[in-house]
C-alpha cells in the first residue's frame, strides 16, 4: 500500500506531493518502539509526552515519513507530513490501511458515566447468543474471539482498535461491542468509526479534571450520535430516564429505542423481583413481551440490562436469543462482585468511584435487607478533586459505617484527597473510621461486620494494582478481602 493511498481523506495541512505519495508503506504506529523498516510514524501530542521527542527513534528504527499536528524539527532529514489533527489523521489513516473493518461488522458503542462496562458485558453476551463470534473492548479487558487481552484504556488508539477488529475479522468475527469513553471522542481515537448502534446509559459527575464542565462532557459523550468523522449510528439506545439522555441531539435518519422504568420508555421492565439469586422481571417492547432473568443484583443492572436488551433490538435478534444471552452473563469482574468464604455477612467489591455510582451500590445493597451497610471507599489522586466531598456525602447517606481509605493517590498526599472527602462524610451524623492504609482499611471494615452486614469495598472494583506517588504496587481488593477473611478463621467448604 502507498503513502498516498493511506492517507487519503485524511485532512492534511497541504497536498501531498507526488512523489512521498507513492512510497510503499509497510505499515503505521504512533509508539515509536514498534516502528520497522517502512513505516509511518504519526507523532502527536500525549498527556505526558509529545510524540514529535520520538520522531528520531523513529526514524532510526527505518520510518519511511512522520505525520503530526506541529511543524517538524528545524533539519529533520526525513519527509515530515503535518495534518490539521494528529489523531484523527491516524484514525483515518488506519482504516485505510486495514482496509475499513468496522463497516463489516456490526459495531455497538457504549457510552455514559456509569454502567458501561457491565452493559458492554451484557450486549456480548446477547451477540454470541446469536451466533456471532464478537470482540469486546472496555475497561477490564478486551476479548478477540476466545482470546483474552490486557486493557490499556477504556477506549484504544484508534490503531489498536483497527487491528483488533481487522484481527477479529480474520478469525472469523462479525460483531464488536465497545465501551467509547468521553476522553476517547475527544481525544479523536474513534474518529471515522461506523457504529450501527449506540448506547447511551447516563451522564453524572465524572472526569471533570479532564473537561472541566458538565457541559463540556456531555459535549464530548454526544459525539457518538453524530457520527464523529463518520455518518450518524442508524440506531441510538438511550435511557429514558436520564435527563442528558433527553437532551442528545440526534439526526431525523436514527431510529430511537427508548429504554428505562417509566411509561415513556417503549422498552420498559415490569415486575421486577431482585434479590442475591439475582434478577427476574418482564420486558415490554411494544407489544412483545419476554421474560428475562439474571445473575446480576440490583437496580442498576436492570436499566443496564435493558440497554442490552435495545441493542439485542436494534440488530433484529428475536427475544429469545435475547433472554439466553442475557442469562448466560453469570457477573462482571469487581462489579458488585461478591467475595465469600463463608463469612455471616456480606463482601462484594465494586468499581463505584463518583458519588452517583456509590449511592446506587448503595442502595442495590440496602435493596438486599441488610442488618447495616458498611462502605470502604477512598478518592483517585490527580483527578478531580470537587467530587471528593460529593463522594464522601453519598457514603455518609446510605451507610452505617464509612471506612475511608486511599484509593489510587498517584502524585498527590493520601491523607490531603482524604481530607477533601471526610468534609463530605461529616456533614452527616454517621460512624466513620479513617484509615490511609488500604490493606489495614479492608481488616477493619471486615473486623466491624456481623452477621446480617453488608461491606461495600468501593473504588477499585476489578483493578489488581495501586498507583501510588513513585510506584506502582500489586493491590486487589478481592485477593486481600479474602486473605482477611481467612485470617479470621472463615473458609469456604
């Protein structure tokens, strides 16, 4: 494939000359440590380093040219090609190298503040149900057919989601569910992507270290539904019940498949029943009625089982493969995940880290009928800090005891993003331990339960590790809640 053939459609700053454009490229990377013989190197902007420091390495490792944003180095002796941004010149140019995949498969994204990962789980479940062998890209992990890879972020460079789907076509894939993170539209990692549904699950306070207002973010999140780059989704699933979801702007050419609890979804849940052994409850879709059952526990996870059911809709899958597939998803790693050897109460870990998703783990625990609600939860480091107290609130008003701990602090003190949070924990008269130490913070939260409790370790959900200052150190809370238990002398038969 030529330079020119690659970039084409790609917006670059002036035309390509004729002979750079018929230089053959062997392929394309944005880390110059995979760069070969004949490669192009696209060189933009990161959050911690800028691409164009790279450039030389590059260059020495047989990069044929370099694409970026910014002007080249005064004397780079080597073609240097500026685009009119950097990402979406690499979005572009790696569908054009593999060739488009995303048009072939049927791609769903999923997008909101709370719920994706589970939802994302939920609608890979449906797809296999139906007989497709699927990709699925988000936060824990991502799945390519039967094969299991690590996560680097929610949403990949738009190079590594090329490869994946033009992986998963080769083994035969047909459809690919992914999680589409607010900083992914923004930063243009899924530009020029054909979804043919999205999901929208809802918009709370979340990430505003990054966007700055609600409004900003909310921006970044409607991207999906315009296209981003590519033509509109010709089906959007939006929670009805979610006053952000009212206010996307969609094209006349969307289909809408409203989901949510309320009379004005037109594919709601009647007669829930929830409980440990999981869910039970009725989809309406207009006149089609099927019941669905579940693992899952709690509210939330109807409204996310629902959006799975609209995109199950969406590609005209009958509601019985919807149903088997919606029953086949047993949990979500570190989503209200339980941890059990064979204590009197109750251990779940979740990923809850903003003050909505805490208030509805929550309330899916107080839905359980506890004796008490014991919620661990610390604040992330060099996020942002306006949600600390807000968290810090939400626990204070559904617990009965709050154990606030650290979570990832990264650049920032422990005991200053704890500060910030126990000024939300105080404006309410409730028990509080506070205890920096996360693995000491899990025994005394564990050491407190009786009978009947529930304990909420909150914040790190599936994660294994834990960003401190000058490290990185192995941390899950699964593995040390256990380690607890067992110390206490429960063991599981």
């Amino acid at each position: 494939m030529t330079l020119g053939e690659i970039l084409s459609g790609v917006g670059l700053k002036e035309p390509l000359a004729r002979e750079l454009a018929g230089i053959p490229i062997q392929g394309l990377d944005y880390d110059s440590r995979r760069v070969a013989a004949g490669f192009v190197f696209f060189a933009f902007p990161g959050s911690r380093q800028d691409g164009r420091k790279f450039a030389a390495d590059a260059l020495a490792r047989g990069a044929a040219a370099i694409v970026s944003e910014s002007a080249a180095p005064e004397g780079f002796p080597a073609p240097w090609i500026e685009a009119a941004h950097g990402r979406r010149a690499l979005a572009l140019a790696a569908r054009n190298f593999y060739g488009a995949p995303d048009e072939r498969l049927a791609l769903t994204g999923i997008t909101g503040t709370n719920g994706k990962t589970t939802t994302g789980f939920l609608i890979d479940a449906v797809m296999r149900a139906a007989g497709h062998t699927t990709a699925l890209i988000g936060t824990i992990e991502y799945h390519l057919a039967q094969r299991v890879l690590p996560a680097v972020n929610t949403t990949p460079e738009s190079l590594d989601l090329m490869r994946i789907f033009a992986d998963l076509e080769r083994a035969g894939g047909s459809a690919a569910a992914m999680e589409v993170s607010s900083h992914g539209l923004a930063l243009g990692r899924v530009y020029g992507l054909h979804f043919h549904t999205a999901v929208f699950t809802n918009l709370t306070r979340d990430h505003l270290d990054f966007h700055e207002t609600m409004e900003n973010y909310f921006a970044a999140k409607q991207m999906l539904f315009q296209g981003a780059g590519a033509p509109p989704p010709p089906w959007a699933v939006l929670n009805r019940d979610d006053e952000f979801a009212r206010r996307i702007k969609l094209y006349p050419r969307t289909q809408v498949l409203w989901y949510g609890l309320g009379p004005e979804a037109n594919l709601r849940a009647r007669h829930i029943s929830s409980g440990f052994q999981g869910l039970k409850f009725e989809a309406q879709y207009g006149k089609r009625r099927f019941a669905v059952e579940s693992p899952l526990i709690g509210k939330m996870n109807v409204y996310n089982i629902l959006a799975a059911c609209g995109a199950g809709l969406s590609y005209a899958i009958d509601s019985e493969t919807i149903a088997r597939g919606i029953a086949s998803l047993a949990a979500v790693p570190g989503r209200f995940e339980r941890v059990d050897e064979g204590q009197p109460f109750t251990v779940v870990v979740d990923y809850a880290h903003t003050d909505d998703a805490l208030r509805n783990a929550i309330a899916v625990a107080r839905g359980l009928n506890p004796k008490r609600v014991i919620t661990l939860f610390g604040c992330g480091g060099d996020r942002d800090r306006s949600k600390r107290p807000l968290m810090g609130q939400a626990a204070a008003e559904g617990s009965d005891l709050v154990v606030l701990t650290s979570d990832n602090p990264r650049g920032e003190e422990p005991l200053a993003i704890m500060n910030d949070a126990l000024v939300g924990i105080r404006r309410k008269d409730v028990a509080h331990i506070v205890e920096p130490d996360r693995a000491a913070a899990i025994a005394r939260a564990l050491n407190a339960a009786r009978e009947g409790d529930i304990v909420i370790l909150a914040g790190k959900g599936h994660e294994t590790y834990q960003v401190l200052k000058d490290r990185t150190i192995p941390f899950d809370d699964r593995a040390v809640a256990r380690e607890v238990l067992r110390g206490y002398g429960y063991h599981k038969s």
